[in-house]
C-alpha cells in the first residue's frame, strides 16, 4: 500500500522571513487526516531568510532532526551546544526532559534550505542529548546512506526511537531496494527530482506512505535527493 502526499496538498505558512510547508500539522496548520504517520510526528520543508531564524525556544519529549538542503543553520541550546549545521550533516536534538534552543541562518546573503523532521521518543522524560554527524564522504562513495538510527554506530546519528533514516543524493540516475517488513511502515520525502518507489513516482515535495511490503524499490533520474525513513 502506498499513499502519495502531493506537494501541493501540504500545508503553507509565510512569515516573511520564514516561507515553511508542512506535511503534517503543525503549528496554525491543523489537518484532522494529517497528524503524522506512525513516529513521524512533523516534516517541515523550511526556507529561512539570511540573518533570520528562530529565537530560543523550549521543546521536550520530542526527537528533532535538522538536515541542510542549502545554505547553513546555526544552533545553540541549554545544553551548552553551539554549531553550525551544513548540507551533508545531520543533526538530533533529543529535547527529552526539557531543552531551550535557538536556530538562526548566520549566511548574510542566502537563505537556508531545510528539512526539520520530529520523531516521537521511545519515552518520554529522557535526558536531553545533541549529535551531529558529517555524511558528505559516505554520500559520495555510496549515493544511498543509513544516517539516523536507535542503536547508532560509527557514522550514523543516535535516536530514541525504534527508527532509521536513510538518505540519497546523486547527480546521476540509479536505484537501490531495500528489505521491508510487512509490520512496519514506511515513508519517502523527496526534496529534489524524480524517484520511484516500487513503481509510484514522486517529484520534489511529494512524500509517500509506504505498508504492509516486503520490499522497497527505489529509482530515481540524474540530480535526485530524498530521505527514507524505517518507523513501526
């Protein structure tokens, strides 16, 4: 069973210095039929003006990913953590028990072009944790990469989830399959060109909710980028 979410079908809000679209509900955008998919609690597709971002804030029981399409984010939180995020890292911010952060795109000139992903915890009241990890080198020998997951090991980023993430991006047109579980579920995010999962086509924006397969096959056209994730 696969259900495509348009990219047109999803929610829109313009702040001026920020122009987001939402996959779920989120914030003033409420749709009763899009909540969120298995863990997947939030996709937003954010475009953050130059000098613009998100001042501190607080979040808790909810795992954020941040990943870097264009541009660059710069992140300071209550834990002590300062960074700047850029394409090719990927970042988990486990709000846990209580975490205040801020979000701000420090380019002068550009904006900032990314996805932030919430995942709801194993648990609630977990001690906060920050992981950033760099996936530029693993992308270039192998377009297709294990990036987030709940065991974590070398090279990839650390969640409290029973969940993982995947990652691709190829300048050139290719394909891959995975072994799926009939009992788990699945979704893709395309963030740029053309891919097909197990023969559905997607274009930039569109997402798709994937269950009840044994096998997810993947192809996509030159200059593709999307992201998978693996949920119960």
């Amino acid at each position: 069973m696969i259900k495509v979410r348009k990219s047109n079908e999803r929610g829109h809000a313009d702040h001026g210095w920020l122009n987001a679209r939402h996959s779920f509900s989120f914030a003033d955008y409420y749709d009763p039929e899009n909540m969120g998919y298995s863990v997947l609690r939030v996709i937003n597709e954010d475009r953050v003006a130059a000098g613009a971002g998100f001042p501190t804030h607080s979040h808790q029981n909810m795992e954020i990913i941040t990943y870097i399409i264009d541009g660059a984010l710069e992140h300071k939180d209550s834990m002590g953590n300062s960074a700047v995020i850029k394409p090719g890292e990927v970042q988990v911010m486990s709000a846990g028990s209580g975490v205040r952060h801020s979000e701000f795109n420090p380019l002068t000139n550009h904006q900032t072009h990314l996805l932030q992903i919430w995942i709801l915890p194993s648990k609630d009241g977990l001690t906060p944790m920050y992981e950033q990890k760099s996936i530029s080198e693993a992308l270039a020998k192998n377009c297709f990469v294990h990036a987030v997951s709940e065991h974590g090991r070398s090279g990839i980023v650390t969640i409290h989830q029973d969940m993982n993430m995947y990652v691709a991006k190829s300048e050139q047109a290719g394909n891959k399959n995975l072994e799926a579980s009939m009992k788990r579920h699945y979704w893709a995010q395309v963030i740029k060109g053309k891919v097909k999962v197990n023969g559905v086509e997607l274009t930039a924006g569109d997402g798709a909710a994937i269950a009840e397969v044994s096998e997810l096959k993947f192809d996509w056209q030159p200059s593709s980028e999307f992201i998978v994730f693996d949920l119960p």
